[in-house]
C-alpha cells in the first residue's frame, strides 16, 4: 500500500484517478481547492477509510507525507481558465513549485498533468512530443498553455539538478463522467444542449477535428506512466489517435441522444486550433498502452451520467434546463 497525493482529486480527471488508486488498495489524500472540482465527484470515496479528502491551493505549500504525486490542480477549461487567468498561471507554476519542492524533499516520485494545448495552434499533425508548438503568449488561452509549458520546464529542471524521478504527462482532449455541464467542451456541451432538446451551437463550420479519448482510458495511461521504472523520454502524449470534426460529433450525440436540437453555427473564438490528434507512438511503446474505449461506447456512458443528473432536482443541468430555454451556453472546441 502506498500513500498517495494526488492535486486536483475533486475535478473531472482527478476524481477517476483517485478513485482508481483506492481499488488499486492504496491510501489516497485528494487536495482541492473546490475552484472548479466538485465534492459530489467524491461522494463514493468519502466514506472509504483510505480516503482523506483536504482543501488547500496548490499556489502554498503544502506539508503532508506521501510516497507519490499526482499533480492535476489547475482549471482545466477555457471558460474555467479564462475567467481568472494571473491565477491560473500562478496555479501552474507556483503549484508545480510546491509539488516538486514537495517531492524533492520526500524523494517521492512525482507526475505532472500538462496539456495538449502547449501544441497550441499546430502546423505539425498528428502531433508528437518532440515538436515544440506554435502558441500565442499573449492570447486569452496563454494564461494555461503558457502556465503548462513553464511548469514542464521546472519538471525537467528539477529533475536534471536534483535527479528526481519526474513524469510529464500531455493529456489531449479527454470526456466522461464527472465532466462538469458549464465547463465550454464540446462533448459537455453538445450533450447538455441535446438532452435539453436546445440548438447545438457550433464555433466555426464545424469542420476543426478533435480525438477523444474516454476517462478510464487516461487514467489507465497515467497509473502506467507513473508505474514504469525506467523513465520513457521527456513527455508522454496520451490520448486517442482517432479523430472526428467537431459537425460529425455533434450530429452524433444529436442522434445518440435522440433529440429534436438543430444546429447553429457561430464564429471561431481567437487561437481556437483547427485540428488537435496525438502521435501516441511513445505511450505504445514504452506503457503498452493505447486507449481500448470507442467514442460511441463512451458517449453512451457519458450521456447516461449527464441524464442521471438531469433528473436530479437543484442540479446544476436542472438549472441549465431552464436557463438554456433563453441563454446560450458558452462553448469552445477544445
């Protein structure tokens, strides 16, 4: 059994890991700040008496005792990142700060959760770990792909001065359970405005591409990534290579969802990528992993849990339901 910290827990991809590391028979301290994490993500953990649950910003340090690091705080969403982007910055840096003096002083193994987005815009495809991204630093998504970039950096500061084991992970577009129903993804928003039977609104012609990749499948790729001994490169790009444009999606969940939605579009926001698909050779390599899960089977899985929720009176989609009716909701590609 080991101690496991893992940042971030109450969130979307935090809450799956934690709760996998619980079956896995370990003990698991989940640290949030509740920003945009949910404690009702946590409701079956809760109870579990390997599970500590702690509310603390990774921007402080933090001093528990663990053996590894799951490092996942930050908001993950631009409508989330955008709303305040100096403390999303200081979220990424500050927090992989802590984590790593955390680490270095444990001598706990450590994994950091970065992003697709530090590929920005890219005019390399499908993209691979050694390319190094055509990004904006001044545009309204700087703020968290900036942030992810500078704390890759430290990682592989920290781990050429201090010789720490460090892990990089690059997660691309990923859905699922838990997904929260505002957050301005495409699958978020696609099915919480198909099941409300309100217009699919589309940003751009709908043609921009994205590959999904279902929760249990990443978080599949994290636990090996964190396992192997030997440490497989730099970074590690997890995600699905299939990808799907952004139309095919949402006429897909229109039909899986049997609603009467029509689709709507409107214009494409600033740096918005045009397409986003991993070169997951490495992680076939060096994890033995690729993801198992189709994108019916997981929209399937996805839309069961945002109808369940639906349904649930003083939810947040059974505010939506009613809000929707005269308000558009924010969404992006990404």
């Amino acid at each position: 059994m080991k101690r496991i910290l893992v940042t971030g827990g109450a969130g979307f991809i935090g809450s799956h890991l934690c709760g996998r590391l619980i079956k896995q028979g370990n003990e698991v301290l989940c640290v949030d700040n509740f920003l945009t994490g949910a404690r009702s993500n946590l409701d079956k953990l809760l109870t579990h008496q390997s599970f500590e649950l702690l509310r603390h910003d990774v921007t402080f340090p933090l001093y528990v005792e663990v053996d590894e690091i799951y490092n996942l705080a930050c908001p993950a969403s631009p409508v989330h990142y955008q709303r305040d982007p100096v403390q999303t910055t200081k979220t990424s840096v500050m927090g992989a700060i802590n984590m790593l003096g955390l680490s270095k002083r444990l001598h706990a193994r450590i994994l950091q959760a970065s992003t697709s987005e530090v590929y920005g815009d890219p005019d390399v495809h499908p993209q691979p770990e050694s390319y190094c991204g055509h990004v904006s630093i001044v545009g309204p998504r700087a703020c968290y792909d900036e942030g992810k970039r500078c704390a890759e950096t430290l990682f592989h500061d920290y781990r050429r001065q201090h010789r720490m084991s460090v892990r990089v992970a690059r997660i691309f577009n990923t859905y699922g359970p838990n997904m929260h129903p505002q957050d301005g993804r495409v699958i978020s928003n696609f099915i919480v405005q198909a099941l409300t039977h309100q217009p699919i609104t589309i940003y751009g012609d709908g043609s921009q591409t994205r590959s999904f990749c279902y929760v249990d499948d990443l978080v599949e790729g994290l636990l090996r990534l964190m396992a192997v001994e030997e440490e497989p490169g730099d970074v590690v790009n997890l995600g699905n290579p299939s990808e799907i444009n952004v139309l095919a999606l949402a006429e897909r969940i229109v039909q899986l969802c049997n609603s009467r939605s029509t689709i709507e579009c409107r214009p494409l926001p600033q740096d918005d990528p045009k397409r986003r698909c991993p070169d997951i050779s490495r992680a076939r390599e060096k994890l033995r992993w690729s993801p198992r899960v189709d994108l019916d089977t997981g929209l399937v899985r996805t839309i069961a849990y945002f109808e369940a929720r639906l349904i649930q009176k003083g939810s947040p989609i059974h505010a939506l339901r009613e809000l929707a009716r005269s308000e558009p909701l924010t969404q992006v590609a990404g």
